[in-house]
C-alpha cells in the first residue's frame, strides 16, 4: 500500500476520533480559539442542530465551534498541539463535506514533525468568514453558546493522546468569547 500523500492537522473534535496511523504533531503560527458558529434555527440538508437535553427544545443560539487562526502579533511563537490524521482523496472529500463552517488550506510547511513522507501536503481547517460572521453576531445578540459535550469530546481527544496534549491544548486556545455559555445539547443529525 502506498504511502498517504494527504494528512489533515486535526486541532479539534477531529483529534477526538482514534485513527490509525495518526500521530501527535504541532502547526506553528497559529492560535486556536472559539472562532466560527452555526445558526441552530436553520435545517440543512445533511447537516444537524441541537436540542437542549434539560428541556428537548430546540434554542434560539449560535453553536460556537473551534477554530484556526494565524498569529495577528507575527513573532512565530504561536503554536498548537494537534494531531496529523492520514486521508486519501475520498476521506479528503468528506471531510470538505462535513467541515462547512471551514475552508481548506494548506499547512504543510507550518506542522512538525514533518509528513512521514516530503512529499505528503498537509491540510487544515480554518473558519471561513460567514461562519465567522455568525460567531460575531451570536457574541453581540447574547445567543452564543458552546456545546459542553462537544468540549468533553474535544479534552478526551487530546487526554486520550497521553503526556501533557491536554494540557498543551487548553494552553494553546483562547477562552470562549465573552458571553458565551456552555449549554448540554444533543446533536441531532439531519439526512
């Protein structure tokens, strides 16, 4: 079997998942943070929203997810912890599917320990602007909210990966804005 030449730097809930061949990498020049959200009042096909577990209503918020950011001050001391997953073209295509708050962007030089392989690209995932956009105006109505199973599934990501990732992760991203709640919601997943 050839060797992969696409890895994906997975900073978030996609370090949360066990992957075979994955191993614990670091992309410089970056900062994690609470930075994109969805609107929980729209349906997309194939997409989801949540419910309150306390109550089964669907809330009227923005769900804040992590987020990808280059260094505003450019000393190059930004760093975050993450995980390089291997993906073929197919993986790759799904993952653009399912990370639609995101745009794809090419990382390679910036992640260490290199790709197993010089010639393998390295992706990442950073917010794209409406979903930027959304974060803000959630931040400024007072509706933004965090999942709190999604945090814990993001923290057993990176405890799961031994040594301090976890406390390097909580080190290397920003608190949530101010304002936003952690709420427990269930993920509803829309066909």
């Amino acid at each position: 079997m050839p060797p992969p030449s696409d890895w994906v730097f997975a900073y978030g809930s996609l370090a949360a998942e066990p992957v075979r061949g994955a191993y614990p990498a670091v992309l410089a020049g970056h900062r994690r943070r609470w930075g994109v959200a969805m609107d929980n009042r729209c349906d997309l096909p194939g997409y989801k929203w949540y419910r309150a577990r306390a109550s089964g209503e669907r809330p009227d918020v923005y769900v804040a997810f992590l987020d990808l950011v280059a260094d505003a001050d450019g000393v190059g001391e930004a760093a975050v912890n993450g995980l390089c997953l291997p993906v073929d073209a197919t993986a790759l295509a799904l993952l653009d599917a399912r990370e639609r708050n995101y745009e794809r962007i090419d990382v390679s030089a910036l992640v260490t320990p290199e790709a197993t392989w010089k010639r393998a690209r390295v992706w990442a995932y950073a917010g794209r602007s409406d979903a930027r956009e959304r974060l803000a105006r959630g931040v400024r109505e007072g509706r933004a909210v965090v999942s709190q199973e999604y945090v814990d599934d993001v923290e057993h990501g990176f405890r799961r990966l031994g040594g301090d990732q976890l406390a390097r992760y909580r080190a290397t991203t920003d608190p949530l804005p101010p304002g936003c709640e952690r709420l427990s919601l269930e993920r509803i997943d829309l066909r």
